[in-house]
C-alpha cells in the first residue's frame, strides 16, 4: 500500500458565511454545498481546478480552544496549517486578499522554487498557498 495523495481537510466552522467569503471568493476555489444538503446552510465543499473536493466545511455553533478533541466543535488543534498549490502567479490571489482585507505574509524560498503566501482562514487554520518562482 502507498498513499497517493492529500485527499481533503475537513473544518469545523462557526462562521459559514465567512468561509464561504475566504475559500470561494478569495481564494477562488469552487463552493457546492455537501451531499447532506441543498444550501450551505450545513456548509460547503470547496473544489480545486479538477472538480475534487478538497476542503471539507461543516458548519457548527459549538467552540472548544483546547487541544482535548471536542465531538462536533470547531476547534484548535496540533495542525499548524496546510498548503494549496496556486498557479503561475501570486498577484490576483495578493489583490484579493487585499481587497477582503486579510493579511498575508509572503515570502520567496528559493531552495523550493516557491513563492508562498500564508494567510489565516476564519476559523484561525494557517493556509499556505504556493507559486512557482
């Protein structure tokens, strides 16, 4: 057995409407909403280029800050953040996040061959989204 491939992330969010606003609208990955529903109301997939769906949303109106597993809460936890490939620039994906709003550190690692840029979601996850140089 090998594993191919990161499949999704799933989040927990008490803030639906927010990460909706992050994930599509800024990021510009596409949002259906899950199997269980018709609306976002439950929360959302969120697509890559391919039509995989690689964000897992589910909404939630329960919080637990502790690292203890909390059934059903969204919550913090040992992940620091993950990453999602962009495609041949940084700047469109820059400008968004300027006109939401967001802040974002951005930086070149030349050893990789990457630019990346890191900008925290609504519910507090780290994301890195990397360029190629």
């Amino acid at each position: 057995m090998s594993i191919e491939k990161l499949d999704h992330v799933n989040i927990r969010s008490a803030n639906v409407e927010a990460s909706l606003q992050f994930y599509r609208d800024i990021l510009g990955l596409t949002a259906t909403p899950p199997p269980t529903c018709t609306d976002f109301s439950k929360g959302a997939y969120f697509c890559d280029g391919q039509g995989n769906a690689i964000i897992h949303l589910i909404a939630t109106t329960e919080t637990a800050n502790s690292v203890a597993r909390v059934k059903g809460a969204a919550q913090f936890g040992m992940i620091d953040h993950f990453a999602l490939r962009g495609g041949s620039t940084a700047r469109a994906l820059k400008n968004a996040l300027d006109d939401h709003g967001v802040n974002y550190d951005a930086f070149d690692v030349d050893i990789l061959q990457a630019h990346l840029v890191f900008a925290v979601d609504p519910n507090g996850i780290n994301v890195e989204i990397s360029f190629p140089l």
